[in-house]
C-alpha cells in the first residue's frame, strides 16, 4: 500500500513570541506498507510486515494550553513531524495436545523513530511539554497463546500472553536534554514498561461459569528526573518514594463468575482483587477493589 498525507495547519502569525511566516505551515511525506502471509502447512502460517509512520504535531500539541490533575501541559509551536517504521516477523502454529487445542503466536518486532515526539516535563513553567527527543529505537517480542481444553466435564477457554520491549534513545549520549533529564540514568525511553503479561482463564459448566484474569506490568525504569528530585528538600510529588517501594512492578487479579439460563445471564465482578495500590502513569493511581453485578438479556 501507498498513501501521500499532506498538513495544512493555520495559526497566528506569532505565538508565545515565535514567528510563524504568515500564520500557515504546511507538510507532507509519502508512506507505504508491505505486507505477506505464507501458509507454510495446515495449521502453521508465517507473516511478515514493514510499514513507514508519519505524524505531524497535533493542534493541540502546538497551540492549545491544558492542565491534568493538578499538572499544565503547554504547548511547543516549534515542533517537527516524527517519521518512523515497524517491522515484524512472526509465525502462527495450531496446537493439539491431548484435549488442549489453540494457536500459539510468536513474533519479533522492530520499531524506528526520527524526531520522536514526547512529553518531557520542565521546571519554569511548572508542566509538561511536547518535545522532538530525535532518534529512538523500540525493539522486542511479543508470544502469545489462545485455546481451549476440558478437565473433569468443565470447558475452559484461555488467552495468555508476554510482550518484552527495549526502548532506547539512539542520541542518548549525544543530546543531554535526554540524558539529564531520566530518572535512572540509563537509557531506557521514558514511561515504558520493559515486560508486561497477562492470563485469562475462564471454566463452563452447565450454564455457570467463573474467570480469572492476572495482569503484570514491569517496574518503570525511567520517568521524568524531576518527579524524583527533591525541592527544598523535600519529596513534593511523594512519586520517587511510591516508586522506591514498589521496585518490582505491579500485578493486578480480576475475578467473575456467574450463571446463563437461555436468554438471561447474570454475571458478578470483582476487579483488582487484591485492592492493589498501582499506578501504569507515575502520580495517577489506578483504580481500588471494585464489585459489578450485572444482568444480560438477549432478545
């Protein structure tokens, strides 16, 4: 495939001091993609994948001023268009071992940015920004496996998977607004977790069932330094002390079970089991143990 996308943005002709030729920007890149399937045999299929990604900065990126818990995001008007690719290799197997039968997914990808546009936070003014960090690199595998087996007269259906990521700068050394602004002082990109799981299982029997389903998110290497950094002495955000205790990541446990009697199912869930204290975005907690009861009616 082949496509041309072309950006007509308008704007003020200055803005937050800034000079903008007429108060119009204009861009444009050609991207294609390449695609193949191969039925290697019955139930074994190989993929492969290459695709080129362009974004130009969004309105609000540029111009728009906000605020988020407590947080102002200001806006860059001197961004510039992030391009990249993705490539991916993978492979599809059907299995069937003894009552056991799923296919089992395995692929390697591998992604390339230039100009990568991401949020960086800065002390005067207090708040986030869209920043170009120039050249990154995310690469990794991703495996997973849905099917289905029976134990004792029960069916059970499941969906597990594990994705591994090594996200990088690849001007890490060279750009010290990069590399002074990272908490650990690695180079890992911002805000990524570097291994992430999860499991669903779910048994039926006559008409009642019950589910169970665990998520793992791997501890955040890197986020903004300053978040961490005392001032005046003191842990203002209370982020760098939630993160010294909780140096091993998060896991989360949902639990649902119910019944179905021909056109009417009521159905109970208990979302983080565990009432685990978690956070996926650094200052934002996730949500504590809830309970839902709910009723389906088909017609």
């Amino acid at each position: 495939g082949l496509r041309y996308e072309y950006n007509d943005q308008k704007s003020p002709k200055e803005f937050l001091g800034i000079q903008i030729p007429n108060g119009r920007v204009t861009d444009g890149a050609l991207v294609a993609r390449l695609g193949v399937n191969y039925a290697l045999a019955e139930f074994t299929n190989l993929r492969a994948s290459w695709g080129q990604g362009y974004r130009y900065p969004t309105i609000t990126e540029r111009f728009i001023r906000t605020s988020f818990g407590g947080f102002q995001i200001f806006p860059n008007p001197l961004l510039q268009p992030e391009y990249g690719f993705s490539t991916e290799l993978a492979v599809k197997q059907g299995l069937k071992i003894g009552s056991i039968q799923g296919f089992l997914d395995v692929a390697a990808f591998w992604q390339e940015y230039s100009d990568m546009i991401e949020f960086s936070f800065q002390n005067n003014p207090l708040g986030f920004t869209p920043i170009n960090v120039g050249n990154t690199r995310i690469a990794g595998f991703e495996t997973s496996f849905m099917g289905k087996f029976d134990i004792w007269k029960i069916n059970f259906t499941t969906l597990m998977g594990y994705t591994y990521i090594d996200p990088i700068y690849k001007d890490y050394d060279t750009n010290e607004q990069i590399s002074s602004t990272v908490s650990a002082g690695v180079n890992v990109l911002k805000y990524r977790s570097k291994h992430s799981a999860k499991i669903d299982i779910e048994g039926t029997f006559k008409g009642a069932f019950i589910g169970f389903a665990h998520q793992y998110y791997s501890h955040l290497i890197n986020i903004d330094k300053v978040f961490e950094a005392p001032v005046a002495g003191q842990d203002i955000f209370e982020i760098g002390a939630f993160r010294r205790l909780n140096p091993n990541g998060f896991n989360v446990i949902d639990l649902r079970g119910g019944y179905a009697l021909g056109r009417v199912k009521i159905s109970g869930i208990v979302s983080n089991l565990t009432n685990q204290l978690y956070t996926i975005r650094p200052g934002l907690a996730e949500a504590p143990i809830n309970y839902t009861l709910r009723l389906d009616l088909s017609f």
